[in-house]
C-alpha cells in the first residue's frame, strides 16, 4: 500500500515536532525515519498510524485521504520497543488477541483462528512456545512475537517504533537480519524507527533522514551514506572527521594548518565545514610545511583487519576541548607507517566535502 503524508505539522506546546512534512512512502518497501532523538520521527510514525492526530495537513492511503480514519480503520500493524505483550496471556492468546476481539460478523472462526496462528509462529520460528508466556521469553523472542501478533490483523502496513532498541547489540545484528528476509517474503510497506544508522543502512530500502521535524534527505542507504545532501546528513551518519575553518585562495585555513578544498568553490573569508570519513583520512609525517592538519596520535588500535588510530588536534577546539580525529587503514599498512604513540603527524584526504557553516550546503 502506498503511504502518502502531505504539509504535516505538529506541535506539542512551543516545541515543533514536525514542520511541514510531505513524504511518498514507495509501495511494498521497509523504509527507515532515522535521526537523533527528539528529532520528530515517532510522532510522524503515530500520526501515519493514527495514533497521534497532526495540527494540518493529511495522510493518504493508497490515494484515499485517511487523516479523520481511527487506527482500527487504518488497517495498520504496530510494533512497539518494549513490545506491549499482555503477560498473563500465553504466547498464543497474546497473537490471536487481536482477531478474538473483532466484531462478530468479521471474527475468524475458532479453528481458523488457530490455523493462522499457528502459520504466524511458523514464520517468526517460534512454534515451540506457542504455550509459554511473554516472561518465559528472551527479548528477541518477545519482539518477534509482537511482530507476529502484528501480522496477525492483516495489515496494510507495517509500522515499528525502535522495534530492536531494548535489545543487546548481538541480539539486534541477528533481529535486523531476520527482519529484512521477513519483509521479503511478505512484501508489506513498512516504516520502522530509529537512531541507529547501522540498522537503517543495512536494513532498509529508503532512509529518511530527519532533524528537527523537517526533512533533512530522502534515499537509498547508498545515497545518504556516500551523497549527503547538507553538514548535518555527513555529520549524522557515519563516523567521521570534521574540520572548521575559513576559506584562503584555494584551502580553508583550520587554526595555523591548510586543508585543500579539492576543486570547491568557495568565496575567499568564508566560514565553511569540511568533512572526511576515517577509512578516506591518510597520515603522512609532519616534516614542517606542507599542507594538513596537524596532529598527535593518541592510540594506535589494531583489533582485527582494520587498524584505527585515534590523534588529537593541536591546540583547543571551538567548546573548549580538544578534538580527536580517527583514521581507519588496514591493518597490513601499519609497519609501513611507522607511527608510534606521541608523534606529531599530518592529517589529508583525496576526498574531502565542504559545506557553509551558516546554512550547511554543500558547494560543487
């Protein structure tokens, strides 16, 4: 079912929440609203369920205004963090709740009932517990239960509200796996919730990515990790190193350093942001001159393939603190560094995204 949210705002007293959303959710895709917290994405996610009812604008559904329609008339699958099982009820009782408490006239028969059951449990893998109760169950199991209780009413979507944050991050790595064959299989549209932009990047087929109830970008995970439209999309997803500064000829001076713009066009004075990923950053030794941005490495941590070493800046940053910068280089390439703990080394980038600190756009 396509899902289409048209000038929502939403305000909760002074504070805005959403500022005139307009989205088209993609039919029979699992996309991610993924943004830092308090940034609007659950009350979008309640008003597209009903849950919460917008100060303007619509929601449609498949064409069809739905902004007066109750949940129930939604048709809409929620999934909750904390799961929300009823725990006096057993595993079974707790999916067939919301078929047994329909209107006569559309109430599944009993034996139906427990055939589609029984089919829901088959499809989370956890028809052995039909007869336990939720405090019987690990949290994985509980979730994926309340996801089977979901899809028990026939939803014509799927919403899931941080569905894997109450979770340990093995158990959510395994969750998130699980979740994207599910939604294979079934091919229901379904938005799900988060702040974690690992889960969104591999999970997901669209992101949106929101920051103080407005829409920041809207794509693929390739396109939001690799193409970020503003300072905060490359700030937000991802690890990276972020440098201040002011435009000088051809180089944004950063303290006493110069960093190259790398082909951006900038006027000469202005203020801008630059931004390199760890795994694009290089060391190189700091001989005097040249350009980069000095600094001293701090640790040298080499777990597994891939050695991250973490430097300090020279000097104070802009909060009156020192910055910490991360390189990311295969672990093969350390004896050939020869870097040690304490020297003064130089940070550049071939790679390298610049943005005007006022309004945070990226310059060609």
């Amino acid at each position: 079912m396509s899902i289409e949210v048209r000038g929502v705002n939403k305000s909760f007293g002074a504070f805005k929440a959403l500022d005139n959303i307009s989205l088209d959710f993609p039919d029979g895709e699992l996309v991610a609203l993924l943004g830092p917290s308090g940034c609007g994405k659950t009350t979008l996610l309640r008003v597209i369920a009903g849950l919460e009812r917008a100060d303007s604008g619509q929601v449609l559904l498949d064409g069809e205004d739905a902004t007066d329609r109750d949940v129930r008339q939604r048709q809409v699958g929620f999934v909750f963090q904390h799961y929300a099982l009823f725990k006096h009820m057993t595993v079974f009782e707790n999916i067939a709740f919301g078929l047994r408490v329909r209107p006569r006239r559309t109430r599944p028969s009993e034996k139906d009932i427990r055939a589609k059951v029984s089919r829901l449990l088959d499809l989370v893998q956890l028809g052995w517990v039909a007869d336990r109760f939720p405090t019987q169950l690990s949290g994985g199991q509980r979730q994926r239960i309340a996801l089977a209780r979901a899809l028990a009413v026939e939803p014509r979507v799927l919403l899931l509200d941080e569905p894997f944050g109450a979770l340990d991050a093995k158990v959510r790595k395994e969750l998130r796996r699980w979740l994207r064959q599910l939604h294979d299989e079934l091919h229901i549209s379904s938005i799900f919730v988060t702040h974690d932009q690992e889960e969104a990047l591999e999970v997901s087929d669209k992101v949106i990515l929101i920051n103080k109830g407005r829409v920041e970008q809207f794509g693929t995970p390739w396109q939001i990790y690799n193409e970020p439209a503003s300072a905060f999309a490359y700030g937000f997803i991802g690890a990276v190193n972020e440098f201040r500064g002011r435009v000088e000829g051809d180089f944004v001076r950063v303290g006493d350093d110069l960093l190259s713009l790398a082909g951006a066009k900038f006027q000469n004075g202005q203020d801008v942001v630059a931004f390199v990923r760890p795994h694009e950053t290089e060391i190189v030794p700091d001989i005097g001159g040249g350009h980069g941005i000095t600094a001293k490495v701090h640790r040298i941590l080499g777990n597994g393939p891939v050695t991250r070493v973490e430097l300090v800046a020279n000097g104070e940053s802009r909060k009156g603190e020192t910055d910490f910068f991360e390189v990311e280089i295969p672990g093969t390439q350390l004896a050939s560094l020869g870097i040690a703990t304490g020297q003064r080394v130089k940070l550049t980038s071939r790679r390298i995204s610049i943005f005007d600190q006022q309004n945070g756009n990226e310059r060609p």
